[in-house]
C-alpha cells in the first residue's frame, strides 16, 4: 500500500491561504489504513480547521467528503462533483489521488498529506517502507528483502562497511536491510546465493526511465468500445 | 604505469598514506602534504568528499600530488556519481596519468553538510569494479561501446573485517576480488584479534594470493579521538584496553603513536598482509615517524 502523514497543521493553513471555502477530500483505502486520510482523519482535520478559522475570524466554510479510493477517475469525478460549491478541495490521499481529481476539477486541488512510500505497517502505528517500484523485481535474490527501498544506499551486492549489529550506518534505529538479508537467507539455507555478483541494474523500468506507463494491450478499448460503454452509463 | 602495483606485484611490503583534500579552492596544503610524504610512501589516497563533506575533489588533489612526485591513489564514490559520470571521471583519470582508483560506496550524505542532497547509488563499489574492470581489459563502456584507447587502471577497494555480519565480510571481499579488484584497503585496525581471525579465512580461501592486502592503521591523537571513534564511527571497533590506556596516558600523542607502532608489528607477522595503509587524519606530518618506527622502508 501507499504509505502516506499528514502534513503539519500549519503548512495546511498556510498552503489553503486565502480560500474561504474548503471541502476536506478523504480515501478510504492506503490513506486510511495508514490513518492519515481517512474518514476518521478527515473529520479531525476539518474540526481543527474551523477551530482555527473561529479563533482567527476567518469565516471559512468547511465541508467533508471521503470515498473508496480517490486514485481512479469514477471516484475522483463524484469528488470533484461534491465540491461545486467550494473554492478549494484539500485532499487527504495520495499524490495520485490529488492528481486525479485535479484532473476532473475546475477548482484548486491542494495536497493535505505528504506521501512517502510504497510500504505496509509493522505494527500499529509504524509503517516501513518496503519497495522502491524499480520496475524489475529482484526479491527472488535477495532473501525476499528489498535492498533497493530498504538499503540507504540500495546496495546490490552485500553490507557496506557501516553495518553494525544489524543496525545501518546512518542511523541507529534503521535496521540495515543487508544484515536482514543475511540472516534470511541463512535461516532460508540460502547463504550460497550471495556469492553471485548482480551486476548492474537496469534502471530503465524504474523512474530513471521517464513516468512509466504500462499498456496491457489485451484490456485496452477500441474507440467504438468506448463508445458503447459509454453509451451504457 | 602504476608503481603501487609493480611494489605490490614484487612482492614488497607497501606503505600508503592518506591525504584529506581541503574544504578550499586551494592546492597548496595538498602540495604541502604530498612534499612530506614524498620519499616514505609508495603512494596517497586523495578522499573524495569524506564523510560527504564537500572539498576540493579527488581528482583536483591527485593532480596535485602527482605534479609533487607523489603518486595517487584517487578516490571515487558511488554516492555522488552514476555510471556515466564515473566512467568519464576514470578515462579524464587515466589522460592524465592517475591509475590507481579505488572504488568505494562512500559515506552517506546525512553524515555531511550537505544533508539534503539527492544521493546517486546508480551502482555499488562491486559493479563500480566490473565496469572500471570492463573498460581496461575489453577497451569498452558498460553496454559495449568501443573506447578509442583503453584506460590504465590498477583498481582498490576497501573490506572492513570490523563490520557485520562479521562472517559475510571475506565473502564480500571474494565477491570484490572477482569483480577486479587488484589491492585491498582495509578500515583501520584496532582489533587485532579479530583482523587476526578476518585473514585467516581469507587465507583459507585463497584470497590472498588473489589480491594484495594492506591493513588500514590509525594514530590516535587523544583519548577524545579514541571515544570519538569508537562511538561515532561507524565500522570501527576499538578495545576497552586501548582507549583506557589513551585515557591514562601523561602523553597520549606518544601513547598513540606506541599503539599504532605495536599494531604495525602485529599487522606484520600476520600471513597474508601485503601492506599498511596509514589513515593520519589531519596529522600527515606524523607519517614518516611512524614508518621509520615500524622500520617499514629499508
Ligand atoms: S526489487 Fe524493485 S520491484 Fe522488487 S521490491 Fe525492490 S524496488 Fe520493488
Ligand atoms: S549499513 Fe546496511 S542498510 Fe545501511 S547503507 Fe550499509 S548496507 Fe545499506
């Protein structure tokens, strides 16, 4: 999933600005499994805003919307349809949600969270990044831990000299990914995997490549399929 | 072309320095530095960015110490090149007469000042060698293209046998080994026991009839600087013993320098040790006693 925080209350207010109007836009799927966007996080939010605008005198009219997801148009669109009225909608999903909408809306969209990774919880409240979307998977190499999201330095061959008692280098409370790929892989009775040298990657499928875009061919409509469909809705 | 390599190559025990470029658009204290080590050492690595702090670059102070008679051993990271920069960086290297590279992940930026900056890591020091490695025997770029004429390289890397998993070290260094590497520096050596432990399964392997190995050494200067590595440093370990006897010494300039020379003459006798690699950080002036004391030339 999409890990992503909310931004600084602060930041929000200064980045909402002079707009009076503000339609709060939730996600129900990453951004609210990672408590950050979701109908409960929405609600906070708006709270905390109109708090603001009493204490400061600013008038400004807060309403809420949240849906299932905000990273696909049919949502994004009832999103943008909601906010008519409003001179801003402030999303609380992910960059890609804020994009979609943005995309569908003739106001304003503004970010109200910061996202960060590709990753999953550890544990409630502590969410650990886990995959860089470098588009060539090598999971199968590495003891099913990914040096490329989890390494600081996504080294592909083994620990750099900064591993120490399992902890990276460059901060203490950073597990160093290479030490857990070690002792995956011992405890998988796959050591002798690591004396293959990976060679250099290929980062064409990654971002290096330009913004990636994936055709499955086999899916893609026909214009006059298009037509028909639309013509169902 | 690289006289590292034909002392290595002979069999001798190499001597080599290290010099920290400044943070300044000046050689003069490079000059200065390479005028002092001249006659003692066989060659001088040139830091790129240590500890990502920004100073003139490697390639600007190995210029300098060649124009001073000293030969280089130019330093190069992964951290602030991709592939394209770092095989321009070796030819412009080799045009000018600097073959020894050593090859190196580098320390990360948020151990710098320039903590905010984007890091490369387009490839790791391994492939950094199978590239390099590829372009002097094969007079090719990664992926093929011809080169007019091949770079001369003699290629460095670096093994700490202090860092962990302590049992994946000496794999790690065959893993260097068949990527290129011709010599190896270690990290500073304070754990005499365990580099003890480190060479011997690099003996068992083979390793050392591989590759030419010199044990990184290090003066402390002060009981300050001994807390200071073992605490801040990351991949040093250094005994109780020592930094007490840092702690208690009337002179602890002389106890360090007593500790190194010791060091020295245990590094010796162990088998497989090709060298050392004396790291004065800021006290190069202090490299020529200590290999007059180690009676490391003849
Ligand atoms: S190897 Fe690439 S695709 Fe696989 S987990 Fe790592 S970054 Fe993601
Ligand atoms: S200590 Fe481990 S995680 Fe950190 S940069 Fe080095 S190899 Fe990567």
């Amino acid at each position: 999933m999409i890990i992503a925080e909310r931004k600084p209350i602060s930041e929000i207010i200064s980045i909402i600005g002079n707009n009076k109007k503000i339609l709060i836009a939730g996600c129900r799927s990453c951004a609210s499994v990672c408590m950050a966007g979701g109908d409960r996080e929405v609600a906070t939010l708006s709270e905390a805003l109109g708090l603001y605008s009493d204490l400061n005198s600013l008038g400004w009219e807060i309403s809420e919307i949240s849906k299932e997801r905000q990273c696909e148009k049919e949502w994004a669109r009832e999103i943008a349809e909601e906010a008519s009225s409003a001179d801003v909608i402030l999303s609380l999903g992910c960059g890609v949600g804020v994009q979609f909408i943005q995309e569908v809306s003739g106001i304003p969209v503004f970010p109200g969270l910061n996202t960060s990774n590709m990753g999953g919880p550890e544990e409630q409240g502590i969410y650990l990044e886990k995959c860089g979307g470098c588009g060539d998977c090598t999971l199968h190499l590495t003891g099913g831990i990914c040096p490329i999201a989890r390494c600081s330095k996504s080294m592909l061959n083994g620990p750099c000299g900064g591993s120490q008692n399992g902890k990276c280098e460059i901060n203490p409370d950073t597990q160093c990914a290479w030490d857990a790929i070690y002792q995956n892989l011992k405890r998988l009775n796959c050591l002798e995997m690591l004396s293959e040298i990976i060679p250099p990657k290929n980062w064409i499928p990654s971002r290096s490549g330009g913004p990636r875009k994936i055709i499955r061919k086999e899916m893609v409509l026909s214009e006059d399929e298009k037509k028909i469909k639309e013509g169902l809705e | 072309m690289s006289h590292l390599k034909d002392v290595l190559e002979s069999g001798k025990f190499a001597v080599t320095a290290e010099i920290s470029p400044p943070k300044s658009a000046s050689c003069e204290t490079i000059r200065k530095k390479a005028a002092m080590l001249k006659d003692c050492v066989d060659a001088v690595n040139l830091t790129d960015n240590q500890t990502a702090i920004v100073r003139i670059s490697s390639f600007a102070s190995s210029l300098a110490c060649l124009q001073e008679g000293v030969e280089p051993i130019l330093q190069m990271t992964c951290r602030d090149r991709n592939r394209i920069a770092m095989q321009s960086d070796v030819l412009g290297a080799s045009a000018f007469g600097i073959h020894n590279v050593m090859c190196l992940s580098g320390d990360h930026q948020s151990f710098g000042n320039q903590k905010e900056a984007k890091n490369v890591y387009d490839v790791d020091s391994i492939q950094q060698l199978m590239i390099f490695n590829k372009m002097r025997l094969e007079g090719q770029v990664w992926g093929g293209d011809e080169l007019k004429e091949k770079p001369e390289l003699f290629l460095g890397a670096a093994a700490n046998p202090f860092a962990d998993p302590f049992e994946f070290r000496v794999q790690r260094l065959a893993k260097k080994i068949a990527a290129g590497a011709d010599f190896i520096q270690t990290q500073a050596v304070f754990d005499i026991e365990r580099f003890r432990e480190f060479m011997s399964s690099v003996c068992d392997r083979g390793l050392d009839k591989k590759v030419h190995i010199l044990a990184g050494v290090m003066p402390l200067k002060s009981y300050n600087m001994a807390e200071h590595m073992k605490n801040n440093v990351s991949g040093i370990t250094l005994p109780d013993g020592m930094i007490s006897r840092m702690k208690s010494a009337a002179d602890p300039k002389e106890e360090g320098l007593a500790i190194c020379n010791e060091t020295i003459e245990e590094i010796k006798k162990i088998k497989g040790v090709h060298g050392v690699h004396i790291m004065a950080i800021s006290w190069e002036s202090v490299v020529p006693r200590i290999i007059e004391d180690a009676d490391l030339r003849d």
